[in-house]
C-alpha cells in the first residue's frame, strides 16, 4: 500500500517524528482525562454528554494515540484521530466571534489534515507495522 516501496532514512526519520508529534497530544490529554476523571465526568456532563462518551474519549485518545505513535495499525488510528478532531472542531470550536474558539477550530483541522495525510503515506520503516510486514503473510500485512 505504500506510495514507494523504499523510502530514505531521512523520510523514515521524519515520519516517526510526526508520529510522535502528532500523537502527543492525544496520549497526553488521553492520560490528563482518565487521571482526573472526577473533573472529566463533571466537564462532559456541562457540555450536555453521558459518561459512556467520555470514556470512549479516553479510550479513543490513548489507544489510537498509542496506534499512531507506536505505529501500530497506524492508518487506522491516524484516520480515528482524523475524524475525532473534525468533529471536535464542527461540535464544539464554532463561536469564531472567540479569537482562542477560532484557534481550536483551525488547529483541529490542521492535526486532521495531518492525521489523514499519516493515513495515506503509512508510518514507514520505523514503526511496528514495518516489522509486521516483513513477518506476517503478504494478504495480511496489505493492511498495515
């Protein structure tokens, strides 16, 4: 599925680094959410959501965020992380009359961007789905 079969170790670099950028923010507010899930349980509830849909939220950030960073099933967890944060944007960052509003809104998108750009390139060589390809059979590894 790859766009080239080899790439440089230079683009291989630099996709574990946008990984690792990339998912930082989602393994970091992941962690902050379930370590004050009081707070987290009460903000939800403010914003008119069920418990069950913060959890999920959780669950969504640390899993896919690991996905991504790990590079583990890395298209499908860059694609999660892709349409979570448009919906986040679209549900909750529209009062672009709020100049912090507006940031949230463009920053969304622009993680999106790169979470569906991750999506199509693949993770590369560096990444546990590069070691899968190599040990697991060709029909299978055509997901990773």
């Amino acid at each position: 599925m790859e766009h080239s079969p080899i790439r440089s170790v230079g683009s291989n670099a630099a996709l574990l680094a946008g990984r690792l950028l990339l998912s930082a923010i989602f393994l970091h507010e992941g962690a902050t959410l379930a370590l004050n899930f009081n707070a987290t349980a009460t903000a939800f509830e403010r914003l008119g959501l069920e418990l069950p849909v913060a959890i999920g939220v959780i669950l969504l950030q640390l899993a896919a965020g690991f996905s991504v960073a790990a590079g583990m099933a890395t298209r499908l967890g860059a694609v999660a992380l892709g349409i979570f944060c448009l919906m986040t944007a679209l549900l909750f960052h529209t009062d672009f009359t709020s100049q912090n509003e507006l940031l949230h809104f463009e920053k969304d998108f622009a993680i999106a961007g790169g979470m569906f750009v991750l999506a199509i390139s693949g993770a590369g060589s560096l990444s546990v789905d590069a070691v899968l390809k190599r040990i697991v059979p060709a029909p299978v590894a055509a997901f990773f």
